[in-house]
C-alpha cells in the first residue's frame, strides 16, 4: 500500500526544505524563512501522527525522523546565530548535547549491541519544546516585528537549563545503562 510511505516522504520534505531555509535567511527573506520554518514542523507533527496512527512506522522512519530533526533544529540555531540572535554559548550546548546522542546511539547499537529501548524523557520532550519555541520566535521576530525582549531572555535561560540538564541525565542514564549491561553480560 503506497499510503504508508506518506511519512517517509513528509520526513524527506522536511529534509530538504533545510535548504530553502538557509537560502531564505542568508538573503535576508525572514518571512519566507519563518514560513518554510513553520512548514517543516508541520510535516513533522504529521509523519508522527500518521506513522503512529495508521501504524506506518519502519525503519527508514525510525532513522530518517529524528536525523531530520536534528539536522532542522542544528542548522537553525547555527543560522541565528550567524545572523547574531542567538548566542553562540547556546548553539554549542545544543549542539552538543544532540552530538553527544547520536554518538551514544551508535556506541549503543555497536559495543552493546542490545535492543534500544530509547524513549525520550519528560523533560527532554520539554527542552525540545522550549528550544523550538525559542527557534519560531527568533524567526517571527525577523520576519514581523520586535516582541518583549524579556520573553526571548527566559526563552534562552529556559532553554539553557534543560538542555543543559537533559544532556546530563541522557550521560548519566545510559552510560549506567551501558555498564550495567556490558558487565552483566560476561
């Protein structure tokens, strides 16, 4: 049935409307920016919903959706911050942490070599949340006009404190994880 690869495909939409994107804010086209911005976060809350719903899920998706994610919301914290609205500490402490995952991920699948029960937590469901918030407001900012700068500054602080706790939580959990499950194995 050709129906359950609509996800796969609104994931490959929001992968290459990364580049529409960055073309937009490099020329200085905000509105086009925010607007492709707020398209690729629509396909993906509809390729989830649908993968889900319909039970459409597979592989591909499995690894398409959180790279294309994670491509989306590196690529805009990079560009923001080339363009001096955000700052540069933030974009390396997302960066980072995101870095830190996937490279946990693939130790993960390498050295351990378990079944990946990776389901994210509370408060990272709200650091992706707050990081995305703060993204779309930098945006509509750019493309609309000025908002209370106090709302961006608790944006960023938010955002800050549960990247940074999440980044440590994710190190802690699953590198315990990892040693109890490589020791116990021998």
């Amino acid at each position: 049935m050709i129906l359950r690869h609509i996800p796969n495909a609104l994931t490959l939409t929001r992968l290459v409307l990364i580049a529409p994107f960055l073309v937009f804010i490099y020329q200085k086209e905000y509105i086009n920016a925010f607007y492709t911005f707020i398209l690729a976060g629509c396909t993906d809350g509809l390729d989830g919903w649908l993968a889900r719903h319909f039970h459409w899920q597979s592989l591909f998706g499995s690894l398409s959706d959180p790279l294309a994610d994670k491509l989306l919301i590196a690529t805009s914290f990079i560009s923001l911050a080339l363009i001096g609205k955000l700052p540069w500490w933030l974009v390396i402490l997302v960066f980072s942490r995101d870095l830190t995952i996937s490279f946990g991920v693939l130790a993960w699948y390498w050295f351990v070599q378990r079944q990946l029960d990776f389901k994210p937590t509370l408060l990272s469901k709200i650091n992706t949340v707050l990081q995305l918030t703060l993204l779309t407001l930098c945006l509509f900012e750019l493309a609309f006009f000025k908002i209370a700068p106090y709302l961006l500054e608790t944006l960023i602080i938010l955002t800050t404190f549960t990247t940074a706790i999440t980044y440590v939580d994710y190190v802690w959990v699953w590198g315990k994880r990892a040693y109890i499950t490589t020791h116990l194995a021998k």
